[in-house]
C-alpha cells in the first residue's frame, strides 16, 4: 500500500535524536582483536523462512557478511541489517549486492507507552498451525511477498528468537493480519537488548480498521514485558502510509542500513524505474512474468496497457490479457452479451430469462414473475451502467436511462440470487476460480457510511494499484436506500453493510480464491463455453448457490479478463505457457499440453 512521492521525504530527526545519532547507528558491538565483553555471537543469522536476516554488526569483516550473502538459496530473499558502512559492503561486490532503499525505525520502548483502546471486533493471538501458516502466505502472496515453507514456525523450540502474532476475526475466525517479530538477545545475546519487527501485512480485503496498528502496538507490547529496550523495523522509503502510522506510535527515524543481493525478487528495488511503469497491474502482472522468462518487452502504449511480446522470433502485440490469439469474432461474440447469451444456451448453458429494454411489456411481465431484474448495457466492461435488484419499474426505468449513457441497447435479466463466481479459462482448461463479493464497509459506530465508503475505496485501491474503489453512483444510492440509510448515517459498530450489489473489482469488489473447492460440473461448463466461443483466454461468470454446487445461471464471457488478484494462482505463468510454450520447461509443457497443470 505504497504511494510514491513526487519529492523525497526529508528525515524528521529530533533534536535529541541528533545527539544520540552515533550511538543508535547500529547495536554497539564491535569486534578489536579481543571477545565482546558480552559474548556476542559472531556472524549472527537467523532462518525467517522468508529468508535469512544476517545481522551485519556480528560479521568481523567484511569479507565475511558477502560471503554470507553470497549464499542465499533460490527463491528467498536475505536481508544484512544493521550495516554500518554500506559503501565498503557495496565496494566488494557492486555487480551482487545493492543498498536496500528503505528508511529504519526504532520505538524507545523503555518510554513506550501503549494507550489505546482493545480492537473492536478482532484478538491478536500466537499464530499456531498449519491453518494459520496458510492464512498467512495468503496473505504475503496478496501482497506480493515471499510466502515461507509450510512447516515453518511450527515447531516453537526451533525457533525461539521469532514470534508471529496474526490478527484473527471474532465473528468469521479468519485472519487479517500477521507480523513477526525477532529477539536479538535470542540471536545474538545482544549487549543493546534489542528487537526487531518484520513482515506487518494485512489483507488487502480486510474491512476491519486498525488491524496493523494493533500489531504492532501488541509486538511492542511484547518486547517490552520481556525487558527488550528498543524495537528497530525497516520500511520502503515511500511506503507513505506506513511511515505515517509508526510516527504516529513513536517510532523516530535513525541512520540504519541493510544490504540485499540482486536477485529477481529483489529487481524493482534495485532496477530502477522501468518505460513501463505506468502500466496498470493487470498489464504489470504479465510483463512482469514475460521479463522473468527472457521474453523481450516492448510497450506500445502504456495508458492503454498494450505491450509486444518477442521470444525466439515469435512476436504477440497484448493489451493486458487480450492477445492476437484472440480473434475478432471472439471479441466481437463476447461484446454482445445478446449473442453470447444466445451460442451457449444453443449447447446446453443454464441461462436467465432476458428481454430487450425497449420492450416495456415484456419488461413488466419479466419483473412481475420474478420480482427484480437486472438491467445492463449490451455492450460494456467493469461492470459500468449494471444495476442489479430493481423491484420497480420506476427503478428500472431510471437504470435503463442510465445505462444507455453507456450503450444505447440495454437488456433486462430475471435476477439470480446467489455468489457471483468468475472462472479464468486459459487454452481451454481452468487456471483459477473466484468469489466475487460486492463492496462492504463496516461501521465503528462514529463514522458515517460516506467516511467509512471514502477509506474503503483508499484501502482497496493501494491493494490494487489503483484499479478497485467505490464510486458514489445511482447504485451505491439505491443499495444504501434499500438499506434505510444514507451517506450521512453513522454506522453503529461491527455492522457489515453492502454498499453495492455488483461485485466488479474496479466497483470495489473483492475477490476470494476457491479454485480448489469448485463442482466440477462448473468447470465443465465454463471450458464448454470457452470452446463454444472459441476464445483461449477468457473470463466466464456465473451465478452461483456455492462453489461446491453443481447449480449455476451463466452471466457473461469477457475477453479480457483481470488476471491480477487471482492469487496464489498462476494466471500470468499460464498466459505466457500459451502465448510462447517454448519458454516453459520441458516437464511443464508436456504436463501443460496433457492438460495435467
């Protein structure tokens, strides 16, 4: 949830601050020919899962601490912390290491002082299980950081310098949040008594307010009860929110520096800004996996999210996930929701009854037999002039008009209860499967809805570059109208309130994984569809009663669908397997072409 500023910000070291700054540099030890008075051990590191920390001012020389970097294990990411001269560590391997370009905080806790009020409808708790450790990389792969190994933190005794608190639901027992956080005495037997926080991620679709401020007020808390002096964290330099957050707690700024190795996890921190930085994540996501493979990149208009793919003389112009494979006809199938409705009701698709908007008898008598409708644009994308639940026809007449702002042919459906569910088809086989639920906010008790709408709609476009937020449109009106409230209405507290009824991702919609738990007879019917259209990479929706329900009512195909927000699955790997399978590996592609990925 990073906003990157337009000038740097400066370091906002107190006046105290400016006298101590030599001594708060890095923890005192110091190796002069002769053992620390303390008994420091010596090139300290410590198994995160995530990687290693190397705590930099153990390592005697310099030699050493790059020798130690030097062997992190693929697909992790190390972390030398507490270096006090970066340019000598940089100066030995310029062409491996980089200077991790993030600032270091540190909470006095000796004069911390808690303050605040118990979270309001969540617990902060040891994280205990494989349960847990699950909900946890869920959430570290949401927010694109390196998920650890499943049997890690498992076992306390071996891991006795790290705790991990995650933050649970009351109401659901689900988690929100996780932060980890290491005792260097356990470590180290530092002389300073010091600690460290690491990995503080909430869930991008966390409703809940204040579930990061509580951990770390609870980590702190912590450390402070077993005798620790100081708690150190490390934070991307224009991570805004975050910075704002540990200054509102106390924490102050300090000359603190950790060095990282180049490696691919690493690359955005140390490449620099990219041409194609302007990209939006779902054109990103796919760039991202091309460059991994040595696919060559060229954006052709980054406002739009058109790019073109080379590898091995095999060239593909993309926007987004909608690629040259993909063929007029498909496109133009897909377009018309009319048409597509009509080709796959021919092979056997569940479908709702439908009429034409401009046949107002067949409007009525439609909404008289099933009690609301659903009325929307022929044509059109990201759930733009869709209006869903209209039990009047003075309402239905209100969304037609407003649909047509967006296609003159407007359609009416009868109106299926149930989940909205959308399927990811690539080259005829399932890759991922979805929950879509509507925009929610959850009342304090001193917000009203419009505040509580206005911080929803921030948190859920730092969750997705942008992409997700809520607008203030005739359907938020009639959802809050039919809820008897109003954007001025203070939301008691703990009250979950859908604001809308669609549940579009760029309207505010979350997204919730269920692509192991889907009825076989769903993904059955979503391929057909696909091959109906003949599309290879498609969106399919469905109205469902449950994931695991064979019963569905087809909504629509669209032909460019987010592949972001789909994880922990593979979306972009298998777009770039269909677009280039020689960039696969040989054991991949065969298991791909098999249909057994």
């Amino acid at each position: 949830m990073s906003t990157t500023r337009d000038t740097p910000r400066r370091p906002r070291f107190t006046q105290a601050f400016q006298h101590r700054i030599q001594r708060l540099r890095a923890p005192s030890v110091r190796y002069d020919g002769q053992q620390p008075h303390e008994e420091v051990v010596p090139n300290a590191s410590l198994d995160c899962g995530w990687g290693r920390l190397l705590f930099a001012n153990t390592f005697p020389s310099t030699e050493e601490l790059v020798q130690a970097l030097e062997r992190e294990a693929q697909g992790e990411r190390d972390i030398a912390f507490y270096v006090s001269d970066p340019h000598v560590v940089l100066a030995a391997a310029p062409t491996e290491l980089f200077l991790d370009p993030s600032h270091t905080f540190r909470l006095d806790l000796a004069t911390f002082k808690s303050g605040y009020r118990k979270p309001a409808g969540f617990f902060i708790r040891r994280l205990k299980g494989e349960a847990d450790l699950e909900a946890v990389n869920r959430i570290y792969q949401a927010r694109h950081m390196v998920p650890v190994p499943s049997d890690f933190a498992l076992h306390p005794s071996e891991n006795r310098a790290i705790t991990l608190f995650v933050a649970e639901d009351e109401d659901t027992g689900v988690i929100l949040g996780t932060a980890m956080g290491i005792d260097h005495r356990r470590v180290f037997n530092d002389p300073e008594r010091g600690c460290s926080l690491w990995c503080l991620a909430v869930d991008p679709q966390c409703r809940r307010p204040g579930v990061g401020e509580a951990l770390v007020r609870h980590l702190a808390e912590h450390f402070q009860a077993r005798g620790s002096q100081q708690l150190d964290l490390s934070v991307l330099h224009d991570n805004d929110e975050a910075i704002r957050l540990y200054e509102k707690l106390g924490f102050v700024r300090i000359p603190v520096f950790a060095v990282k190795r180049k490696n691919p996890i690493n690359e955005k921190l140390f490449a620099g800004p990219l041409p194609e930085a302007q990209l939006n994540p779902y054109a990103r996501l796919i760039v991202d996996e091309a460059r991994r493979r040595g696919i060559h990149v060229d954006v052709t208009d980054a406002e739009g999210g058109f790019f073109r793919l080379t590898y091995g003389g095999r060239s593909i112009h993309c926007r987004e996930s909608l690629s040259e494979l993909t063929t007029g006809v498909a496109v133009s199938i897909c377009d018309d929701k009319a048409v597509t409705r009509r080709m796959v009701e021919r092979v056997g698709i569940s479908v709702p009854d439908q009429v034409d908007a401009d046949d107002r008898d067949a409007v009525a008598d439609l909404l008289a037999r099933g009690g609301a409708v659903v009325v929307k644009p022929a044509r059109g994308e990201q759930g733009k002039g869709v209006a869903v639940g209209l039990a009047t026809m003075g309402e239905v007449d209100r969304a037609i008009a407003e649909a047509k702002n967006q296609c003159e042919r407007v359609l009416v459906e009868a109106m299926v209860e149930g989940l909205d569910l959308r399927l990811i088809v690539i080259d005829y086989k399932l890759v991922a499967a979805a929950v879509r639920r509507p925009a929610t906010v959850m009342g304090d008790g001193t917000s009203t809805i419009g505040q509580l709408i206005e911080r929803q709609s921030r948190r859920r476009m730092a969750a997705t570059g942008g992409e997700s937020r809520i607008p203030l449109d005739a359907e938020t009106e009639r959802a809050l109208a039919r809820a008897g409230v109003a954007l001025d209405t203070v939301l008691e507290a703990g009250r979950d309130l859908a604001v809308r009824k669609t549940a579009n991702l760029h309207t505010g919609g979350t997204i919730h994984d269920v692509t192991d738990r889907v009825h076989p007879r769903l993904v059955d019917a979503a391929c057909k569809i696909a091959r109906t259209i003949e599309i290879p990479v498609t969106g399919i929706d469905f109205m469902v009663k449950s994931p695991q329900s064979a019963d569905y009512v087809f909504i629509e195909a669209n032909e460019r669908p987010g592949l972001a927000n789909h994880e922990p699955q593979p979306t972009a790997e298998r777009f770039i397997d269909l677009l280039f399978p020689q960039s696969m590996p040989l054991a991949a592609r065969e298991a791909w072409v098999g249909g057994a990925v």
